[in-house]
C-alpha cells in the first residue's frame, strides 16, 4: 500500500490535509487551513510538486533557495521540518522527532510517498 493524502472537512467548512506513509503515520501536515477544497488541493499539488525539494539543515546553519525543507530544532529539542514552496510559503510541517535522523527519515518518506499519493477526501460531519 501507497502513501496517501487525506483532506479533512472541517465542522465551519475549511479543509486541511495530512500525507499519511503506507504505514499509516501522518508524515506532513498542510501548514494552514484552507476556505475552499480547491485550494487545499491546490496545496497538496505543492507538496507532490516539491517533495523532491533540497534539505536546509538549520542545526548546521546550511542554506539552499527555495524551495527546500528547513530542518531544525524547536525549543523542546525535538527535530521538525518544513517544506516551503519556490515562492516561500509554507505548505507543510512535520511532527516533532527525538532524533535528527528520523526527521531525516521522514523528509525521504515524503520524497518517496506524495509525488504519486492518491486524495481521499473525509467529511469530519459524518
């Protein structure tokens, strides 16, 4: 089983979307709400677009242009990423990881998973 990306249909009518792995782990989360399912689709088209995109490993205070996925270190000192777009914008955001090399991990299931991800659309109503 492939990866997927699943929109969520919020109670007040927004949509949001997370990129599951085929093991079922959410491995990005759309860094916003959106208004309307086409633009979140529009989102999800970003993600599959850059998920090959370059690391910026923030803890060796590396640079790449956009877009990329910024690796760094929150304040708890748990490893996160995000994927930013050509034009700078965020579409995508991990779950904090103990270790670097899992975040590492993560960014690779992301590369691998989303280009090809089918979109299951949930309505949190039902």
């Amino acid at each position: 089983m492939a990866g997927k990306f699943v929109i969520i249909t919020a109670k007040n009518g927004e949509f949001t979307f997370n990129l599951k792995a085929s093991n079922g782990e959410v491995i990005l989360t759309a860094s916003e709400t959106y208004t309307t399912l086409s633009a979140c689709e529009n989102g999800i088209n970003s993600v599959k677009k850059n998920a090959g995109a370059p690391v910026e490993d923030q803890t060796r205070d590396e640079k790449q242009s956009n877009p990329k996925f910024e690796l760094y270190k929150d304040k708890g000192g748990e490893f996160r990423f995000r994927l930013k777009a050509a034009n700078g914008q965020n579409i995508g955001k991990s779950e904090g990881y103990k270790a670097k090399a899992s975040a590492k991990k993560g960014i690779a299931s992301i590369a691998k998973n989303a280009p090809d991800a089918p979109v299951i659309v949930l309505d949190a109503e039902k």
